[in-house]
C-alpha cells in the first residue's frame, strides 16, 4: 500500500533553535519526493524537491535528506525562526507515467519566542 | 511570474446555491488541479487537468464540476453543496502531469463554508 508517515505530528521549539522532521514512505516504484510549508489557511509553498539520485538538497535555512534505500526523509531546519510556524508536508510521486501523488498528513511546526 | 491566483478569497454558500470558484496561472503550466483540504489534514486530490483535458477524477461527486476553458485557467462549479463540503479549496498548476520532476505550485485557496 502506497503510504507517506510523517513524524512528530507536532513540535513546539523556541526561536533559534535547530529541528528535524520525519518522513516515511512505502510508496513504489519512487519517483520524487517534496516537502512544502503550509502557513494556516494558504496554499503549500514548495521546499525542496528530490530525485531517487539525490541525497540532499537545501534551501535557505531548511535541509532536505533522502534515502531511497530505506525510504527515509528528513527536513532539518537551521536556527529556527517565528515564520517557520507552520504545517511541513512531506510528498511523494510514483513513477508509473501517470501522475499519482501521496500526501503525508504534516506536521505542526511551532516555534516560540 | 511564479504565481497562482484564486478568487474569491472567502465563499459562504446555501446548500440550493450555485457558485463558482476560480483559478489562474501565467507560468504557461500545462497540467492544473483541484485540491480539497480540510482543517489539519494534508489535501485530497479531486480533479486534474493535463493540456486543458481532464485527465484524472478522483470519484468526486457530480455537484462539483471542474472547467478548463484554457490553458491559463480552471474553474469548479458548484451546485447543491453539503455542509461537509465546506473546506479549503486549493488550485495548483505544474510543468505537466505525467509524473516527471515538476513542482506543483499552490494558490493561496478559497476559504468555503456551506450552510
């Protein structure tokens, strides 16, 4: 069964601080995954977006792993700031000449003063 | 322009009303989609639309109906609501649809409640 995991489903940090996010996935045969941020009610703005070949890939202050191995992401953010507050969606396609996307269910981002 | 624009912003319906939600983008984005999203949850695919041809319906029930009147954009259309119904509505677009390296750019929604 296609499946995206994401954990924790929410995380509280305080400003400046460093934190990683966790995504899982079964889906099969891979052929990219993504991580958004979603500020509460807009639309998910996309992070990164990686192939099977990539192992990491950055942007700014967040850091994007992936290993297709074991079928493991993860986003690291760098010194954590008010605005990274936020919903963080881990996504991934299959690869089978349609399109067939897969929704992690997010997680909650809170970073404190 | 990295854009996806979404009218209107906010939509309040009765369950008899019919109404229309809109979506445009000028990044020459070949594939579009409608995405349904409901409070803490990630968004449920409805429809997709590759070079202005509904190419994927995700067994949404008939009182939606998606439009594609060009490539730039898309329309729902609503009719005969349920309450359950209400929830962020969310457009996005990207290079194509056939499962390549393509980033789906997202509009900001539309905010709808069904009374």
């Amino acid at each position: 069964k296609n499946q995206v995991e994401q954990s924790p489903q929410s995380l509280i940090i305080l400003e400046g601080k460093n934190c990683t996010l966790q995504c899982n996935y079964t889906v099969s045969p891979f052929s990219n995954l993504r991580w958004y941020k979603q500020d509460t009610g807009r639309g998910p703005v996309s992070l990164t977006i990686m192939t099977f070949s990539e192992n990491t890939k950055s942007n700014g202050r967040y850091t994007a792993t992936l290993d297709a191995d074991t079928k493991q992401s993860s986003l690291h953010i760098t010194a954590s700031q008010l605005s990274d507050s936020a919903s963080y969606i881990c996504v991934v396609s299959k690869n089978t000449g349609g399109f067939k996307t897969i929704f992690g269910a997010g997680t909650r981002l809170f970073v404190k003063a | 322009d990295t854009e996806v624009t979404q009218t209107p912003k906010h939509l309040v319906m009765g369950m008899t009303n019919k109404k229309s939600l809109k979506c445009e983008q000028h990044m020459g984005h070949r594939a579009m989609y409608w995405y349904k999203q409901k409070a803490k949850k990630p968004p449920e695919l409805m429809f997709v639309y590759s070079y202005e041809k509904l190419s994927i319906n995700e067994s949404v029930p008939s009182r939606f109906s998606p439009e594609c009147p060009n490539s730039s954009l898309l329309n729902l259309h609503l009719h005969a609501l349920q309450p359950e119904d209400s929830a962020l509505y969310l457009c996005a677009s990207s290079q194509s649809s056939g499962g390549r390296v393509d980033t789906q750019y997202f509009g900001p929604g539309t905010r709808l409640t069904v009374l």
